[in-house]
C-alpha cells in the first residue's frame, strides 16, 4: 500500500506519458498472493473510475505468455510456450494474443519449487534456483535420478524432490533411493560439502530433462514447432542452452525472453491489456481479485 502511489507516478514520469495518454488501465487479477493483487486491483479501479478509462482484468500466467510478444522477433501464431516459474509449470498453446489452452501442467510441484526445495535439502538459501545454476556449471551430472513415467503432457516433481532426500540422507551411498540406510547427519553434511557442485548439476539435469522431454511431446502431438518459454526458471543457463539445442536439432524455431521479462514484470502485464483492449475484453468495477485461478 505504501508503495503503489510511488511506483506508479516513478512509471509514468520514465515512460515520458501523462495519466491522459493513457487508454485503459490493466492490473493483475489472478491467480497471486491475495493481498498485493488487492492493493493493485484498487488502485487500478480507483485510477480507471477517476480517469473515465477501461478497467481490464489480466490473468497473470497469460501474461507470463505474452512477455514473449515483448521483442522482436516475436513468435508467430500458433505457437507453445513452457511456462516455468515459482508456482506454475505449464506448456500453453497459444493461438492469439486473447485464445490459450493449457495442454499439459504439473500435478504437484513447480519447477521453480523442486530448485527451491532441492536447494532447501542442500541447506542452500531461497530462492534455491539460481545458487542450483551456478554450482552446476562446476560440476558434472554424475548421478541418475529417476524421471517421472507419466504419459500425457503433464508434470510431476515431488518424486524427485523424495528421491534426492533419501539420496542425501544416504550419502549417495552406490545411487541409493530408497528410505532405508539413513547415515548420521555429519556424513550428510560432509558428503553434501564435498559433493555439491556434481549434486547441484545431476538435480539440475534431470529437471531439464523432464521439462525438455514434455516440450518434445507437445510438439509432436500438436504439429506446433514456434516454441517459447516463460517465468523465473527460464533464467536457467542450462533449460535456455537446452531449449536451443533441441530447436536447432529438431527444426523448432524457439524464443527466449530477455530475463527481466521471465520474472514478474509490468511490462508483461500491459502488454496483455493491449491486446484485450484492442479486443474490447473490459471488466467491471466490482471484479475481484483471486489468490488461484486456472484458465
Ligand atoms: N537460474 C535459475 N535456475 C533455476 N531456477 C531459477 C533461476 N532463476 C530463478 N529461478 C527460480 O524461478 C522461480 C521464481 O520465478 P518467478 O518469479 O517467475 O515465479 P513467481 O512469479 O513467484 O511464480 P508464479 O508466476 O507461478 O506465481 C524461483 O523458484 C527461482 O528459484
Ligand atoms: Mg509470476
């Protein structure tokens, strides 16, 4: 609340633009934690009625989507995108700025949560992500961990995550994964220190390759070969290196976001409104926000 007047006036002074250039006014409406989608949707509300302008709702995982439309080139339609960010993992088929289908997401964990939750086991701190990407680049995927074998497009992380603890807990005792054989926490400590970096690229292999795999799917199953990709985990050097490869392999033509426009941003956020304003997708006054919504 205390800082969304600031922010505000901060943006319109940098953009060169006055209050009155402006067309319309998009906030976030879902999915997110509750109480900043409040403080922006009444601002945004406030700001729309006090100026006489268009209210547009903007779901905030399309517009993850549409940060790709952000720079040039700019994927053509139709085109899929991977959405990897903290709370999402999802591949969208996206067939205009206004029509996206979900066609495959994760039935339990992110792929942002398994780096953070891996990186929590390794005593790292949050967010995991990153430190996970760094330390990989100094080791070698030396451990298998096991991939998921689920059919359709969908993902799941949280048998990774189990089987990294049980590993960890065992000292990677010969690749073990199972419960048993739990050695003293010294022994886990040291075998962590000593191992990190080998640690930290095998974990961060396997999650590329699951998302990589899935992607592969998608696009033998839909003929769509424009790939994109979305959200904070897209920051990762190995998925973006991978993402490349495979589009040079397979003939996909793939786009990468510059990394501001991975993460949270505005930018990513009126871009969406642009195009539901062109598309006349107002909303009403009293919309309200919601902490999750699917689309
Ligand atoms: N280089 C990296 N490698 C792997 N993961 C990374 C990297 N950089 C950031 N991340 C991960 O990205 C996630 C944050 O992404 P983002 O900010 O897009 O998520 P969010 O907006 O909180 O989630 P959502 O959009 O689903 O609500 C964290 O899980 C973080 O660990
Ligand atoms: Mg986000």
């Amino acid at each position: 609340m205390e800082n969304i007047v600031p922010v505000v006036d901060a943006a319109i002074k940098k953009s060169g633009l006055s209050l009155k250039d402006i067309d319309g006014i998009a906030f976030t409406q879902a999915p997110g934690l509750i109480g900043a989608l409040l403080v922006g949707g009444q601002f945004a509300k406030s700001l729309a009625l006090s100026l006489n302008k268009p209210l547009i709702a903007v779901h905030h995982m399309q517009a993850h989507v549409l940060a790709n439309l952000l720079q040039e080139p700019a994927p053509a339609f139709p085109f899929l995108c991977l959405t990897v960010s903290g709370g999402h993992t999802q591949i969208v088929l996206c067939s205009s700025p206004t029509s996206m289908k979900v066609i495959g997401e994760t039935i339990d964990d992110a792929a942002g949560e398994a780096f953070d939750k891996t990186a929590k086991l390794l005593g790292l701190p949050y967010p995991g992500g990153p430190l996970i990407d760094k330390y990989a680049q100094l080791g070698e995927a030396i451990y298998k961990f096991p991939e998921p074998k689920i059919d359709n497009l969908n993902f799941s992380f949280s048998g990774l995550k189990t089987s990294i603890l049980y590993f960890l807990n065992n000292a990677g005792t010969a690749n073990v994964y199972k419960e048993e054989l739990i050695v003293d926490t010294k022994v886990r400590k040291q075998f962590i220190d000593e191992n990190l970096n080998n640690i930290c690229a095998s974990v961060q292999e396997r999650i590329i390759s699951i998302l990589i795999n899935k992607l592969k799917k998608a696009v033998l199953q839909t003929g769509i070969t424009n790939v994109c990709v979305a959200g904070g985990v897209s920051a990762n050097s190995d998925l973006r290196k991978a993402l490349t490869e495979t589009g040079i392999a397979l003939g996909w033509k793939t786009f990468i976001p510059a990394f501001e426009y991975c993460t949270d941003n505005a930018a990513m956020i009126a871009i969406s409104g642009y195009y539901q304003y062109l598309a006349n997708d107002f909303s009403p006054i009293n919309i309200a926000p919601t902490a999750s919504s699917s689309f």
